[in-house]
C-alpha cells in the first residue's frame, strides 16, 4: 500500500523539493526539481511550496506509478520528471 502523508520541503543546496510516501511501513523521499516545477506548474521562485500544495494529486500520483514500475534511484529514492506528471 502507497500513501502520501501531508510532509514535504524544499532543498535550495539541491534546488529538489522532496514530498514523502509511504510504501508499505517504509518512508520513499520522492523528488521533483523546481525546474520541473516550473516547467510544469509554473510555479514561481517564492510559490514553489505552494505548487506542491496546488498540484499534490498529480504530484502523488506520478510518484505512485514510479514507485509501482520500481523506477528508484540508487539512494532509494524517487526522481519525478516533468515527462512523469
């Protein structure tokens, strides 16, 4: 089971924002470059956290699919692309 607890934060040393899931009991960092962001959301500098608010379901729902299709980093984590929303 895949749920998406209400945690996520910005990184500005990786320019990442990260939103977290939980995959059976275990916790996946899922992030998604503020480029993407902007490129797919057209989220500004200063809303950047606020995009991730606005678009939490499409967000969550192509983490989902990777998670499901077993696309993780080396690190465990999940990249989402601007391609993957």
């Amino acid at each position: 089971m895949i749920s998406f607890p209400r945690l996520e934060c910005l990184n500005s040393m990786t320019n990442m924002a990260t939103i977290v899931a939980d995959v059976d009991k275990k916790r996946v960092l899922c992030r998604i470059s503020y480029e993407s962001l902007r490129a797919k959301f057209g989220a500004s500098d200063d809303k950047l956290l606020q995009s991730i608010t606005i678009n939490r379901t499409n967000i969550q729902e192509a983490a989902k699919r990777l998670i499901e299709q077993d696309h993780f980093e080396e690190d465990g984590s999940i990249l989402i692309k601007s391609d993957d929303l």
